[in-house]
C-alpha cells in the first residue's frame, strides 16, 4: 500500500504541493526561503534532540508550555523544532530565540524524510495534534525513534476518509507509535483506524495548560492607560479575508449604541496587513496603524494590529475578545488565549477546528456565539454596557481553563520513559 502511495506522491501530491508553495511565495516572499529544508537540506543538529512539530502559529503556541517543560527537566537536552508555515516559524523565534533550533518539516517523499532524519538523527519525535505521514511515520519505525502524536484528535470528518485506506494508516500506525488523545472519542477514532489499543491513551489537550506570558497584563493594562483610558475597546483577533468587513460593520453598529468605542483590529497573517489597510481606506473609517508608533486619538475609531506577537497584549488591554476565523469557515482560532486572562469571548458558528473546546466555552457561559455582523455588534455593544456581565463570562472562562489543566503532566509520564 505504501508503494503505490509513493507513486502517488511523486506524480501528483509534490507537483501539486510544489506549485501550492510557489504560489503562495508569490504573495509571501518567505515561502520562497530557505526551500532546501522542505527536502530534507536543513541545518545538521547535534546531541541527538527531541523533534517537536508544531505545524503553524496555532500549534506553536500551543506547544509553548510543553516546550518549556521540557527545557526545565532536562536542560542538557537539544530541542529541535519543525512548522510548516513561516508564521509558525517566525512564532517560534520569538517564543524561544536559540533555546530551540529550528527547521522546517520536509515534505513526505522518502529522499527528503531519510536526509532529513540524517541531519536531525533525532532521539524522540513528538507530533502535535495530528499530521499522518506514512514515510516519515515509517522512518521513525526504521531508525527504532520513538514516535509521541502529542493532544492528538482526528475529526469525525476526517476519520471516514482515513477509513477508506485502513490499510496504509494499519501500516502506519503499527510502528510501536504511542498516542496521547485528546479526549475517549479521538480515541476511539485513532483505534477505528489501527492504532493499537495499548499504545493509545487519553491525555487530554495540552492547550489547556496554557499560561499568558507573566508581564501581559501589565502591559496590557499600561497600553490602555496611555491610549484609551476612558474607553470602552474590544478586539477582534486572527481575522481572515471575509471577515474583516463583517467586524468593521459590527463596530459601525457598537459605534452608534458606544460612540466613543474603539476596535483593535488583528489580522491573522502578515500579508493581509496591507489588504486589510486598504480596505479601511476604502470604507473611510478613522483608523491608525499601530505600526506607525502613533499614540490612539479619541477621533481614532479603529486600530488595525499590523505588528507581530502582540495579540496578546491587545487581549489583555480590552475589554472583551471576539476570536476569528470562525465568521467564515476557516475553523475557529484560540479561545483559550483570552479566556487566560479573565476575557469573556465572542465567536462565529465555525469552530471545527477545536469543536470540544468552543462546547465547553459555550456550555459554561464563557463565550457566546454570534452569526453575521449584526449579532456580533449586539454582542459586544451588550456586554461593554454590562460590566458584571463581563465578569462572570471571564470568570467562567477561567474556570473551564482550571478544569481541563494537566495533559502535559500526563503527556510527560508516557514520552520519559521513552526517553531513558
């Protein structure tokens, strides 16, 4: 099964995938660097490290606390990190400087994942959430590394297509992989597919144990003191296209209710920061640029978050979070980030990228779902009206957050023993 999945690959996945990457470097001049290393030509690390992949910004923040887990209890000990995206690269940067070396994942053709493992020669390979590559899975089986997938989940969408090549992921899965799933049904889909029963365990999701970076309420509080004191602010974070004039409409409707309201504006990914700016030129809103340094004004209605690795702050400074990607079916983003800081929560109906996590949000009063620019204009102008109603939302999301800690702590006791 795996030979004619190859054969496949060959002629018509890495095509495909080639002209994807090009195509988007087009756009993203980044995708255009450092193209080697998507066929196993990266940089060769020494001291035998532990892989983690973490395919985008998302999973690379989600990874922050294990990562630094890890740095802790074993500090002799390499650490090598693989994305597939150059945000998520340019995340990790941030979030570990040189602590922790970086490449990019290759792409799944036998010649880049055996050059690959010949550079890395990893001692422990962890894989975040899910990614099922049948030649790197088989590499790993080959060179006797020990293979964790890390708050593993598949989709009820997706375990049907798995499904129909029960063969290939039996295959797969059958090279002495231990899984920490998410939750008893991810589980349960993992062994419907041909993960063995006694390697496949629940651990629970590891972005639960997120902690904010300890100095963001600070400077949060500290950005809101010197530009908008004495009004009331929400944010809008992780926008995609669509989605921004759908926020920029629900803030006209805030605005009539709020007229002295101000939207924080975050576009998910850098290159729509441009998009983005001219689409508020065309609409004529009183915007600025935070990557002007300018400070906000009371004429300014909205800021548009054109820099990097500040979401959080922005979190931290407003009032209430409206998370994004979820408007338009993208699939949702982190909701844990604001609830972290005590921030009730706003989202779209499309949240099948962290289904379980948004149920528990909307089960326990900590977030509310809002279809369309006029139910999110409701929204937020309600609660920046209703103070305790703020509160309680937040305090419920920290609640959630405080129940559902500990999968790394069980994540650990499965991956040590690999490592000895």
């Amino acid at each position: 099964m795996r030979l004619a999945y190859n054969v496949l690959i060959y002629l018509l996945a890495a095509p495909v995938a080639l002209a994807m990457h090009f195509w988007r470097g087009l756009r993203d001049p980044s995708y255009r660097e450092r193209i080697g290393e998507r066929f196993g030509f990266g940089p060769e690390i020494a001291g035998r490290p532990i892989w983690i992949h973490a395919v985008s910004v998302g999973e690379v923040q989600a990874a922050e606390p294990l990562v630094r887990r890890l740095l802790e209890r074993h500090p002799g000990q390499a650490l090598v990190l693989t994305t597939v995206t150059p945000t998520g690269s340019a995340r990790a940067r941030q979030l570990y400087g040189d602590r922790v070396r970086h490449s990019y994942v290759p792409f799944d053709l036998p010649g880049s994942v055996r050059r690959f493992f010949g550079r890395v020669k990893p001692r422990l390979a962890m894989i975040l959430e899910t990614e099922l590559w049948p030649n790197l899975y088989a590499e790993c089986g080959r060179r006797r590394v020990p293979l964790v997938l890390a708050s593993a989940r598949l989709s009820p969408r997706s375990v049907g297509r798995y499904r129909r090549l029960v063969p290939l992921f039996r295959e797969v899965l059958s090279h002495g992989i231990v899984i920490g799933a998410q939750s008893d049904a991810d589980a349960g889909r993992f062994r419907s597919i041909g993960a063995a029963p006694e390697r496949t365990h629940v651990t629970g999701n590891i972005k639960f144990d997120f902690e904010p970076p300890r100095d963001v309420e600070a400077r949060g509080l500290g950005w809101r003191r010197q530009n908008a004191a004495h009004r009331p602010v929400w944010v809008a974070g992780s926008t995609h296209e669509g989605e921004e004039e759908l926020v920029l409409e629900a803030h006209r409707r805030v605005l009539e209710r709020l007229p002295d309201a101000l939207l924080i504006l975050v576009p998910r990914h850098p290159q729509r920061f441009d998009a983005a700016r001219e689409l508020l030129s065309k609409r004529g809103e009183a915007y600025l640029s935070r990557s002007s340094g300018t400070p906000v004004t009371t004429t300014v209605k909205v800021l548009l978050g054109d820099t990097m690795g500040e979401l959080m702050m922005f979190y931290a400074a407003a009032d209430l979070a409206f998370v994004a990607g979820s408007l338009v079916p993208v699939g949702g983003h982190n909701l844990l980030e604001p609830a972290s800081l005590g921030r009730p929560v706003l989202t779209g109906p499309h949240n099948f990228n962290s289904q379980e996590i948004a149920g528990l949000f909307i089960e326990a009063g900590a977030a509310r779902v809002v279809a369309g620019a006029g139910e999110l204009g409701e929204a937020v102008a309600d609660l920046l009206d209703d103070a305790a109603l703020r509160i309680r939302m937040g305090e419920a999301g920290r609640a959630v957050l405080d129940a559902n800690r500990g999968a790394i702590d069980r994540l650990l006791a499965l991956v040590e023993p690999l490592l000895d």
